[in-house]
C-alpha cells in the first residue's frame, strides 16, 4: 500500500536509487497504490552524472510492497521493501532502464507491463 510521499527505491539501472511518490494516477480521490499501480513521483536520490538527478519528475509503476497482497486463491505476498520501475512516458509501458534488479509481482505482467516482466530477473 502506497501512499503521498512514500519513498520508493528503483528496481532498474537509469542511475537514480530513489523516487518520492507525489500522485496516485487512478481517480480524483484515490489515496493508497498497489502493485501494478502508475504514479507520479520524483528522484530524491541519484547516482552522479545520472540520466534523472535529483529533482526530475519521473513517471513510475510499483513493482514490489512491505503491504501484503492478497491473490484469489488465498495466498498473500509481500516483498522486503518498497520498489517502482521508471516508464519512458505515461502512454508507453516500456521502461527506460534496460536490466530489472531483484523479483517482481506476477500482477505487474496481467497488467499489461510485460516488457518489465521479460527484463525482470524473477517473476513471483
């Protein structure tokens, strides 16, 4: 479950290490993201000489949770931090890096992310 001003860090190699979440695309009133889910967010913290420095609004989709997910046949999933993956832009799926650190969802494909899927070391 995330929320305004949730620190996210990035799963994918563009340089910055992490984001701030500053809006919930989805509804006027939506307040809480969960995996799958676009928001709008800013880099707090980059590498040097990074393709996004500190400051940058990024467009971003959640890929891992501390909040347990449930899926219909029962079972729950919840990951060890908070992670998103930054897009290219808010009408392509395609993310900018090219290697995805660490596992991700399985409702990040059924979402239409499959780019993120194939690039994504694991698949949970």
């Amino acid at each position: 479950m995330i929320q305004l001003r949730t620190v996210l860090t990035v799963a994918d190699n563009t340089g910055a290490r992490k984001l701030r979440v500053y809006t919930i695309y989805g509804g006027s009133k939506r307040k809480f993201g969960h995996i799958g889910d676009f928001v709008g967010a800013s880099v707090i913290e980059a590498i040097p000489e990074s393709q996004f420095p500190a400051g940058t609004k990024v467009k971003a989709v959640i890929v891992r949770t501390r909040h347990p997910l449930r899926r219909r046949d029962g079972s729950r999933i919840r990951f060890d931090d908070n992670a998103g993956i930054i897009l290219e832009s808010s009408e392509s799926n395609n993310p900018v890096g090219s290697r995805v650190f660490g596992p991700i969802a399985r409702e990040v494909k059924e979402k239409g992310y499959t780019k993120i899927a194939s690039l994504a070391e694991e698949v949970v």
